[in-house]
C-alpha cells in the first residue's frame, strides 16, 4: 500500500483506503468565487482577502464543494492530470493543508470531532 505524507500538517493519507477519511469541505458562508478562465480567484468576505487557485486548485475547488477526502481529490487530479497516485495525494493534502490554513475550507468527518468529549 502506498503512502503519501505531507510535513508540516503531519497529515498521513492512505491513497488505497478511504475507511475514517477526513473530509473537507468549502466552508459555508462568506466565501465568493469567480473562475478567471483556467483560475479561480476564491474571496474571503470575512477577511477581505482573496487567493487565486492556478490550474491545479481550480481542478479540486469543485470537488470541496461537498465533503470531500485527500484520496477522492486525488482521484481528481490523476484523471485530469499526468500525475502519478502518491503526487496527486501529496498535492491535495497540500492545497488542503494551505486552504485550511487559510480559513476557506473546513475538516469535517473527523473521528476526533465525532469522539465524545473526556
């Protein structure tokens, strides 16, 4: 089974295996997109900021739209993309990382969010 990891998350994805997958998600309001031919430039109301997603991000940004795990955005970037499994993983739990960073997209289906508290 092959592994991808990302350092500075810590972030370890199973790319055969979707069993207690995170998901993440675009978060739910406060958020304006607007595609700029193969970009996406996404606003941050809450903040006024803005980023813009080359080619690569604007191919996951769609699939956050719902839940999504790193391994179903990696399935995304190898059908669009000449890009093996573990780099289309390592790519999406980057751009997953850096979004979450950013306040933009949300970590749901977390087994430590859905563990009751001590």
């Amino acid at each position: 089974m092959r592994m991808a990891e990302t350092s500075s998350a810590g972030l370890r994805v199973r790319v055969d295996e979707m069993v207690d997958s995170p998901q993440f998600r675009v978060r739910a309001d406060g958020i304006a997109v607007q595609e700029l031919g193969d970009e996406v430039v996404v606003l941050d109301l809450r903040t006024s900021s803005y980023v813009l997603l080359n080619v690569t991000g604007a191919a996951l940004w769609p699939a956050l739209t719902e839940p999504s795990t790193i391994e179903q955005l990696a399935r995304v970037l190898t059908s669009r993309f000449d890009v093996d499994d573990e780099r289309a993983a390592k790519a999406a739990a980057a751009f997953v990382e850096q979004l979450v960073g950013l306040g933009l997209i949300e970590q749901i289906g977390d087994r430590a969010a859905r563990s009751p508290s001590a």
